[in-house]
C-alpha cells in the first residue's frame, strides 16, 4: 500500500480535497455521495455513460482512502463460482490420494472442505479481508438477473454463506461501488440497496480543470478550445461520444505535436483520437471541421 | 464538523416530499426514506445544495426519477416556504422607490442582466430577476397571467440566445445568451412572480401534477434516435441471453472428449476437470416487416429508426418496407450506417411497389411468404411494425397464420393507441389470435415489449 490508511473523512469538504490531491476533480454531488458512502457503509450505484469516470471514481476513492481495490468485472454469464468462490478441487483431490489408507472418510472430509482449499473470488476477497477495502463492481448492469440477486445477500449484509463452512462475515466495512451504463434496467430490490450517483459529462469549466490536470503543460488557450471542441463534437448524434479520457489522450497527442492552436487542420488530423467509428468520423469532419474553418476565416 | 441538529419540523417535511414523489410516480419506499433520515444526519440541511444532493442520491434511483425529483424538490419547497410566510404574514420589504424608471435606467438594467446570463450566476440573476419585476410592474405592463408576463419581461429586456448582429459591438447580447442560462432566468422571472402573486393574494395556488411535458427530457429528434439504440441494444442482449436461459444452463452441455483428454494429463491420467464443447448461443434471426404507408407516416421515422438499430445489433436481419407490396431493404441497411441517408433511399430508389398507396395487408403476407417461406423455421421471430389498416382489403389473417406457425414467435408492434384498435379499417384483432400485440408509439412502450420479450417462453401449441 502506498498511501498510509487516512482515517475515515470528517465532512463533504474533505473528501473533496482528498480526491483532488488523488487527482480526480469530484463534482459537487460526487463528492458528497462519496462521503456519504464512507460514512454509512451504503453501496453506490454509479450510472452515467461510457467515459466519465465512473470506475476512475473508485480507484480515486481506494487510493484516497488508503485501502486496496478489489474489482470484479462483470460480463454476461458472471457466476458464483468466478464471483464469490470456489473449492479448488485438484487440490481437494491431491490431499485425498495423498492420504494414507485407514483415515477416516470423517476425518477428510472435515480436512478437505478447510479454508485452505477455497479459492476466494473478488466478493469473498473483499469480504474477508481484514483491512477495509474498496470494492468496485463493474458494469453491473452486463449480468444476468440472478447474479443481481446473488449480490443482495453480499450488499446489505456484507456476508457470504457457504454450506460446508458456515457464514463468512466481514470483518471490516468495505466501500462498495457499482458501475453501470444503463444498458439494462436494473433491479428494483438492488437500487433500493444503493446510493444513487449519476455522472454526467462535466460542465465545460469543469472539464477544462480536468485537462488541466492531466496536462499541465498544455496552454490555458488550446486547452481551453479542446474543451469548446469535445463540447461541440458530444453536442453531435454520434455512436460514441468522446470520453473525459479521450479529452485528456487528445491534449496529451496535442502537447505531443507542439500544436499552438487548434485549426480545422489540426483537428481532422488528429481527430481519431477522439472519435473511434467511420461513420462519426464522417459526421464530425463535415460538422465541427467545417465549424472551424469558418471561425479561422472570421479571425 | 457534526452537521447543525434539524429544526423540529424537518422529519415531518421530508415524509411530505416523499409523499409527493410518489404521487408522481417515483418508486420511493418506507427504506428510501429511512436511508434519507439517516444521510441527513450526516448532511448540514442549512447547505441547499448538499441537502438536496443528499436527498436525490437516496430517494431518486434513476435518471428520469432524478428530473422528477428536481422538479418536486423546487416546488415542494417553495410552496413550503410560502405557505409558511403567509401564514406569518411576513412581507417581503419593498424596494425604496425608484421613481419613474428613465430609459437610461433600463438599458443599465439590461446590461447587468445580459453580464448576469453569461457569467450564470445564480445568486446576481435572481436579484436582476427581481429588480427586472419591480421595474416592469411600475410601468404598468402586468398581464396578471405569469407565463405571459415573463416572456414579456424577456422580450422587453432584448434577451435572445440567437447572436443579434445589429446590436453596437461591445453589447454582451450580440454573441447571443447561453441557452441554459436564459431558461434558468426564465425559471426565476417565474419564481419571483408567483411569489409576488402569492404575496399579494394571501394565498397558493392549487399544486398542479407534473404534465408530461414537465417530465419529458429534453430532447431533440437526434435524442430520440439515440434513445431507440439504447433500448434495442437491450433487445439484443435479451434476445441473446434468452436462448439459453430456456435451455437450461448446462443441461446439454456435451463433453469435449478431446480436450477432457489433455486436460487429464495434468492429473495423470485422471479425467479431474471435464472440458465442455463451448456453448455457441444461437444467432436470433429476424425478420421484420414494416409499414411505410401514408396512414402510418408520422410513425414510420420511428419505425426506421427502429429497423436501422436493429440492423446495427443483429447479424442475421432480414427487413422488408411495405406498402401495397413488400420489398427487402435488407441491402440498403447493410451498405449505409447513416440513418438519414436511409431513409432518403427507401423513400426514393428502395422502390416500394407502390401503386394505389394503400396498404394491402392480405397481398403483403403472401408475397412475404412466398420469398422466405424456405427460410422460415422454428427458431426465428417475425416482428411486424404496422397499424393493421387494411384500407377494407381483404386481410387474409389465414396466410398471416400460415407465418406465424412457421415463424417461432411473432410480435406486431402497432403505432396506434390501443383505444383505436379496431375501429375503422383496423383489423387488428384478426391478427392478434397469431401473435403477440404491442402499442408502441413510444421509446418507453418500445422498452416495454423489450421487457415483454424476456418473459420465459412457454411454447404454446398452436
């Protein structure tokens, strides 16, 4: 662990001032329900669309906080098994040949079904570790339903039961936070279990400070434009509007290639950057590029 | 820093809200409201915005639920704040008296609100608001209607979020006035009249529900179209995961001998893990018919859009336009990704054979069958987007049934509100015995049937 474990944050300020130091900028809501779920042990249920920072937030949290990140992905067809755990039955089998002839079938069994045949999964490492711990679970809404349900058990309790050991409890209260972009309604029974955080696409000012972060050395005036233009390209109807980290790879590109100014050239010059489909590409040239040559020849 | 204890009647207020809520139609439950009480001990309530964070990030569990939410919030409270001063008879003070307001008065005023939009101070703009109020109330201009009045206000104060290049250089107006920053002054002209109104009166206005518009988001038709993609990737997703749900989830798993085999190897010799032959989840077919007719026009954009982010999901699509007959546009889906060129083709060279332009339902169901009754079979699924007005042709409900026995499942989607079902022309009902019905005429009724369509099948003889 790299940063020494800070105690729990005092009030909505000082979260806010963490996450900076951390380098993530919290809007004025993330922030708040950030210290809120520090505070009550709620999970978070993060929403918002692809690229904003939803899973950045909790790497945030995690190294503010002090505490290790356990992250489960979620994909379709997510089960127990690659979740919550496993009995690692090779090995449960090795120590069954390796017995010598004569024990007991009792004394095996309680041998082999031990902790030390458990495969702990994200869930049950999140749970059963002793230090308090972030838990980020990811794109929550790419599982089926009956993962969702599996998880209620995990979210309002904080405890796993497995039939052959008993009820693992956690020992301490983990931060829990899921992601989704919404490409699926999610359960009722789950919201109701969470807080709630939309994450939008940031205000022009807000994003401007964002990149100003990440690219210090980039121009308070092509910085600023960048933003105008990622706010003119997400204003469009494209298959995938560009992310923050998308603003912050193109500034980066930018610095990279010494640009002082961010001409039509430019822009369709580098704009793959930013925009990842044939077809936006074409929507994007014809609009914004066009928008730009024009600006240059009012200039 | 431990947040200030809340005033006595706080508790009694949130409950209110939460109430309101619901009446609008936020899910908001007996633990929603617990979990409120408990952020709020965490959570100053004299800090607005924290307070009102603090409540929507445990009472709204949703993006649409969020706009509600504001909206309630804002109105929840200010009749709150009122009711509570009339009933105290607090005033607000006047304004000391300006006197006839001058011309050069004015366009200071003018001035410092247009500086006030494009800054988007919220705290400047409200008392430009209530100043912009006063100044027109003196020159007698009040309609006593609010709406009225505020666009008047607007007009008179020259606040445009176009560019008015006729303006003197220099006038901040010229650029044109950020949009969301001329809604939100609109919202407190508004706000500070109804105040006034209140104030003068002695007492609130009957609380009027949300309409839709309220509740609606603001959108654009591009908005719309996004929406329709969002809802049929939901639908492919659906329509994926549905097969094998239906078969069970490792039932007919089949051992891969070869695999098993090597894998053995790591265990000498003994077959420890089984190696399964990788479940391939069936392809969906689909086949859709859609209705490009006259009396479906105001439908079909949605329609097409519908079609255009179905052929972005599914690899295995066949779609046909009808009017008097079908033809496949499966091609032109295919070749061109942008939906407005699209739909440019199918109304001009896609050439539906279209002579009468009136849709004849019995003649499409043949022609359909007889270019795909080889391809028809149990695991694909026909949707038909139409209104089922036959224009009294025959409607042939026996080669629709024909269809639809082949076909696995068959929905329709009909544009139509379900009260004109069968009134007229609309024959409906003759088809509804083969297939599943929707009304869809919205992106929510769109995600409803999408809803309707992961229902576990019960395969229902026919």
């Amino acid at each position: 662990m790299s940063a020494p474990p800070s105690p729990a944050p005092s009030s909505v300020a000082e979260v806010a001032e963490g996450l900076r130091a951390v380098g993530y900028l919290p809007g004025e809501s993330t922030a708040l329900v950030s210290y809120l779920a520090t505070k009550l042990g709620k999970p978070v249920l993060v929403e918002g669309p692809a690229g904003v920072g939803k899973t950045e937030l909790a790497k945030a949290l995690a190294k503010y906080l002090g505490r290790e990140l356990v992250r489960l992905q979620c994909y379709e067809g997510l089960d127990e098994a690659k979740a919550l755990y496993e009995w690692n039955y090779r090995k449960q089998l090795l120590r069954i040949q390796a017995e010598a002839s004569g024990t007991g079938w009792d004394a095996v069994q309680e041998d082999i079904f031990g902790e030390e045949f458990l495969l702990a999964r994200p869930l049950m490492t999140a749970i059963a570790s002793p230090e308090p711990v972030v838990l980020l679970i990811d794109e929550i809404d790419k599982t089926d339903q009956e993962f969702e349900a599996m998880l209620l058990e995990v979210l309002s309790d904080f405890q796993i039961s497995i039939p052959e050991l008993g009820r693992v409890e956690s020992r301490t209260h983990p931060v829990v936070l899921l992601t989704s972009n919404n490409s699926r309604e999610l359960t009722e029974a789950l919201k109701r279990r969470c807080l709630y955080l939309w994450l939008d696409y940031p205000a022009l000012e807000h994003e401007l400070e964002i990149v100003r972060l990440h690219a210090p050395a980039l121009s308070e005036t092509v910085a600023r434009r960048l933003v105008e233009v990622v706010g003119m390209v997400r204003a469009l109807d494209l298959k995938k509007p560009p992310s923050i980290a998308e603003s912050i790879d193109w500034a980066r590109a930018l610095l990279l290639l010494g640009v002082e100014d961010i001409d039509a050239d430019t822009f369709t010059e580098t704009m793959s950057v930013i925009v990842k489909h044939r077809t936006d590409m074409d929507v994007v040239a014809d609009r914004v590029g066009l928008k730009l040559r024009s600006s240059a020849d009012v200039a | 820093m431990s947040p200030e204890p809340a005033p006595a009647g706080l508790p009694a207020r949130i409950l209110e809200l939460g109430e309101e809520l619901r009446r609008e139609g936020v899910a908001v439950g007996t633990s929603e409201m617990l979990d409120a009480f408990e952020v709020l001990r965490e959570v100053s309530w004299t800090s607005e915005e924290d307070f009102r964070e603090a409540l929507a990030a445990t009472l709204a569990k949703s993006q649409e639920d969020r706009r509600v939410f504001e909206l309630v919030f804002d109105r929840f409270f200010f009749r709150a704040v009122e009711l509570a001063a009339s009933r105290e008879g607090v005033q607000e003070e006047q304004q000391g008296a300006l006197g006839e307001l001058s011309d050069e008065d004015l366009d200071a005023l003018r001035a410092q609100i247009a500086d006030a939009l494009r800054e988007g101070s919220e705290g400047a703009m409200r008392d430009l608001a209530r100043m912009a109020i006063a100044a027109f109330a003196r020159r007698q201009e009040g309609s006593g209607v609010i709406g009225v009045d505020v666009q008047r206000i607007r007009r008179a104060l020259g606040l445009r979020a176009e560019p008015q290049p006729d303006l003197p250089a220099g006038d901040p107006r010229r650029e044109g006035l950020p949009r969301e920053a001329l809604r939100r002054f609109e919202a407190l002209l508004r706000r500070e009249l109804e105040r006034s109104q209140i104030e003068r009166t002695g007492n609130l206005p009957p609380a009027r529900p949300l309409g839709d518009l309220d509740r609606a988001l603001p959108s654009g038709p591009l908005a719309d179209l996004a929406a329709v993609h969002r809802v049929v990737a939901q639908l492919r997703r659906r329509l994926a995961t549905q097969g094998l749900q239906a078969r069970g989830h490792r039932r007919h798993a089949h051992v891969d001998v070869r695999r098993t085999m090597r894998a053995s190897l790591q265990t000498g010799g003994v077959p420890v893990v089984l190696k399964f032959r990788p479940r391939r989840p069936r392809r969906p077919e689909i086949y859709v018919l859609c209705d490009v007719s006259t009396s479906v026009t105001s439908a079909s954009v949605f329609f097409l859009s519908v079609l255009h982010a179905l052929h972005d999901t599914f690899r295995k699509m066949r779609s046909f336009v009808f009017i008097e007959r079908i033809s496949e546009v499966t091609d032109i889906f295919e070749h061109e990704r942008n939906f407005k060129t699209v739909s440019e083709r199918i109304a001009g060279d896609a050439g539906v054979a279209d002579i009468s332009g009136y849709t004849d339902y019995g003649r499409v169901w043949s022609e359909f069958l007889t270019q795909v009754e080889d391809d028809l079979h149990p695991r694909a699924t026909v949707i038909v987007l139409g209104d089922a007005r036959t224009n009294g042709r025959d409607p042939r409900a026996d080669v629709f049934a024909q269809i639809a026995a082949r076909a696995g499942r068959t929905f329709w989607l009909n544009p139509e509100p379900r009260l004109y079902w069968n009134y007229g022309d609309s024959v409906i009902a003759s088809y509804e015995e083969y297939c599943t019905a929707f009304e869809c005429w919205t992106t929510a009724q769109l995600e409803d049937f999408v809803r309707a369509l992961t229902r576990p099948v019960i395969a229902a003889p026919r």
